[in-house]
C-alpha cells in the first residue's frame, strides 16, 4: 500500500480565505453514516474555525445516497439563487464503498461526472468530498480508531490534548486522504500523569499503516496491542439475522482487567457492525447496551481516568434486495432485535474484563430480580458487587451470606426487609441454596453452600418481592494476587 502523501499543501496565513461573507452549502448522505457523519462534522467546524464562516450560514442537507448529490446539490444552488440567497460554493459529501459488482464502478462514474456538471451548468464551486473506497478499511481508516496503551495521556494539561489531536492528524495523513475533515478518534490507556511519546507514536502509525488487514490474525493483533495488565486478548464476532433476513456482522474489541467500576474505567472498547443504522438509533442501542454490559461490571470498585466504549456502523450488509433496509425507527421491532444483539455482544465483551479480572480466581454473576424499577436493581447489584468484604470471603470460599443481605441494606434503596431472599446457585444452576427467604434464615446447609463457592463461577440472585424490574452485574473475587499486581503496577 501506497501510503505516500499527494495532497496539497494547507494555505499559508496569507493566502487564506476570509470567509466571513460567505455562505455554503453541505450535501451528504445517509448511507455509511459512521464515516460521512464525522466528514460533516469536521468539514462544518473547518468552514467555521479557520474560514469564519458564520454558524447561520452553512446550510446542510442530507439525502439517501451519493447517486443523488448532483441532482439535489443542482436544484438547491438554483433554488438559492431565485431566493436571492445564493451559495458561494458547495461540498458534497458521500462514502462509496466497492462490493462483489459492478454497481460501484457505474456509481462512482456518474457522481464524479454529475458534480463535475453542476459545476459547470452552475457556475458555482462544487467541492468533491466522495470517498471512493475499495473495502471498508479504507472508509474507516478516514474516520478511524486509534489505540495505544502504557500511556493513558491523562492529567497531562494543554499539552496532552496537544499531543491528542496531533495523534489524530498524523493517521489522518498516514492514510493518504487530502481531505481536511477526516478525523481520527483517539484511544488511550496505561500510566495516569504520562506524556505520549510523540516520536514514537508518529513512528508506530507510519509503521501500522503497512499492517492494515481484515483477517482474523489482524483483528487479533490489534486486540493484542492494546492490552496492558490484561492476561488474554478480548476479541468477539457473531452474525445476527433481522426479522426481514437479513443477515448482519457484530465484531468488538475491549481491554480492561483492574480499575474497573461503573462507569466503565480504564475500559476500551470498539465494537463494528455492518448494519445500516441511523445516527440516533445507534447511540440510543450503545446507551441502552453500556448499562448492562460495560457498566454493569466491576474488578475492584476503583475508577480511572480513561473510558471509552463506541460502536461505528457502516451498513454494508444492506446491499441486494436489502439496499433500501435502514434501521431509523427507534420503535420498530428491527431496532429492538439490533438493541438486544448489541447488548447480548456487549454483555459477552464485557464479561472477558472481569473473567480476566487482575488476581480473579472466581467469576459472579449478581442478579437482582422483582425491584420496583431498573436503577433500583441495578443500584442494589453495584453495593453487592462493589463490596470487598464479599469479595475477599469468595475468594476464601466462605459463605457469609451475612455480608450480602447487608449490601442490600445499605444499597440506598428503601428496601422492606420481609420480602428480601437470597439463593447463591453453581454457573450450570444444578447446585441452589436458598440460604435466606424473606427477610429470614431458610436453609444454612454449609456443605452445599461450600460446595458452590469452590466452583469458578457462580450466581447470587437476590428478589427484592418489590416489582417486576430486574438487573444484573458481573465481578470477581478479591486475591492476594490483586495487591501484588497493583503493589508494583509502574515498576
């Protein structure tokens, strides 16, 4: 790969346009919304920061696809002009992707030659901000990811955000776009109060770039690379089918192991789906998935500085008879089927963090069922599964019920202690103690009870008698091992 920069050089200060007075148009498209989207972002706050073009005076419009962008941008330029509001000059935006036909070729022809026309039959500029890409690489490397780890470039001032966006320019040129609104979103963890090592960093990207692949060893590799006191490398993929047939791919990356607690902390994670979803349905699936996954996990109730969880989505699974399929309804039953796949994969990424937990020995699953509503049950799962004290005696294999019937208690939920119940279960469910039933002692059998807890895994299901709402959580036990990793974490 050619990764040679052939743009042009930025404009010196003194040959900057003034664009105070100006008024531009911006025509993108709906289609590969998680690239075009960031494109229009970046090409609004270029016009606005470093041309002063005023707020009021970029007009955006989007429509379905990029076929579209010569005929709408051509009527809207004419239809300012009668209005005697005309555009002093226009940027189409749009992602084309090649598939297994020819459509892409006929596709790309007839959009650069259809701008290229109202251009001309305008007499207006008509900037070409299309991506024509041969894979979904290329279109994610324009508006992409990046991870490093060891240095979290946090508490780091001015200069560390310095340092951030400098990280992002530098991919941005490394992938050979000219285009001064492609961004980069920029990944980091290790050490708290460390500065990037900026040579370094520009090095490993140049380097990275002769790297890029789709296969599994790639994505492999990259889930490797960002691992800091992680044991294993967390990496996911699945296939999810939509009512209609149409089939779609999730694939996800995170690290995580010590530091964990809600909200998420020192916790990165990416998922990629190539479902066709509205911006707004999408964040609304990521909210709704990030509650009961990445923050419905703790190792050791202890926060960092750096977090992050995104999902970017290009809808390239939506082609054939499926082309005209996009998920914008936040009501419709194929959005409720993409938030509950995000969520069960979420879920299952998560759960690697805390099973790679620094020193776990034991994995707990906290269920809270029949709480008067979701944040009182997940309220009461945080108390238990942030405890200490509950920690250390699984790790001992003790079962002092006691501890988590107080956890209850001093949860802040208004709890009637009559109606509160807890049965600690084995991971398969073939071992059950109701070791406590409503608000009283039921069956202490400290063999069974001792029995569960030397297993790896294991439930704690408390019903509160309150509700219908329910909520779970994921941690581990507490080790000597935790405080020999974290006794010497920089040394």
């Amino acid at each position: 790969m050619d990764n040679t920069i052939k743009g042009l050089k930025p404009l010196s200060d003194d040959l900057k346009i003034d664009g105070s007075n100006f008024r531009i148009l911006i025509v993108h498209t709906r289609w590969n919304s998680t690239v075009v989207d960031p494109l229009v972002k970046g090409a609004k706050e270029t016009l606005i920061n470093e041309y002063h073009v005023k707020e009021e005076n970029v007009v955006i419009y989007n429509i379905p696809g990029a076929y579209e962008l010569p005929y709408t941008a051509y009527h809207l330029i004419e239809a300012a002009k009668k209005s005697n509001k005309p555009f002093d000059a226009v940027i189409c935006i749009g992602v084309l992707i090649k598939g297994s036909t020819s459509h892409y070729e006929y596709i790309c022809e007839a959009v650069t030659q259809g701008i290229m026309r109202v251009n001309i039959d305008t007499d207006t500029p008509v900037i070409f901000g299309v991506l024509t890409c041969l894979n979904e690489e290329q279109a994610l490397l324009r508006a992409g990811i990046l991870i490093n780890s060891g240095c979290a470039n946090a508490c780091t001032g001015l200069d560390g955000l310095k340092d951030a966006r400098e990280v992002s320019k530098t991919v941005t040129k490394c992938s050979g776009t000219t285009n001064p609104s492609m961004e980069t979103l920029v990944m980091s963890t290790g050490v708290i109060g460390k500065a990037l090592d900026m040579d370094k960093i520009k090095n490993g990207i140049s380097a990275l770039f002769k790297k890029i692949g789709s296969s599994h060893d790639s994505w492999m590799e990259a889930a490797t690379a960002i691992m800091t006191t992680d044991t294993i490398p967390k990496l996911l993929s699945n296939t999810y089918r939509l009512r209609n047939g149409c089939e779609y791919r999730i694939a996800g990356l995170c690290k995580g192991a010590g530091m964990i607690h809600p909200n998420m902390a020192t916790m990165l994670s990416s998922i990629y789906t190539d479902a066709r979803v509205s911006q707004e349905c999408l964040q609304k699936a990521l909210n709704f998935a990030a509650q009961r996954s990445f923050n419905a996990i703790s190792v050791d109730g202890d926060m960092s500085t750096n977090d992050s969880f995104c999902v970017l989505a290009n809808g390239a699974a939506m082609t054939g008879k499926y082309a005209d399929v996009i998920i914008d309804d936040p009501n419709s039953e194929e959005y409720l089927q993409f938030q509950q796949a995000l969520t069960d994969f979420a879920t299952e990424l998560s759960q690697l963090i805390v099973r790679d937990g620094e020193g776990a020995t034991k994995f707990i699953t906290v269920q809270v069922r029949n709480a008067r509503t979701f944040e009182e049950a997940k309220t009461v799962c945080e108390a238990i599964a942030n405890s200490s004290l509950i920690k250390t005696a699984v790790f001992g294999e003790d079962a002092n019920w006691g501890r988590i019937i107080c956890a209850v208690g001093y949860s802040g939920v208004d709890i009637e202690a009559n109606k509160v119940s807890l049965t600690i279960c084995s991971a398969d469910g073939k071992k059950k103690l109701a070791i406590f039933k409503n608000g009283e002692p039921n069956d202490l059998n400290e063999e069974v009870a001792s029995s569960i807890l030397k297993e790896e895994e294991m439930l704690f299901d408390i019903d509160l008698g309150l509700g219908k709402e329910e909520a779970r959580m994921y941690t581990c036990d507490f080790s000597v091992e935790y405080v020999h990793i974290n006794a010497d974490y920089r040394s």
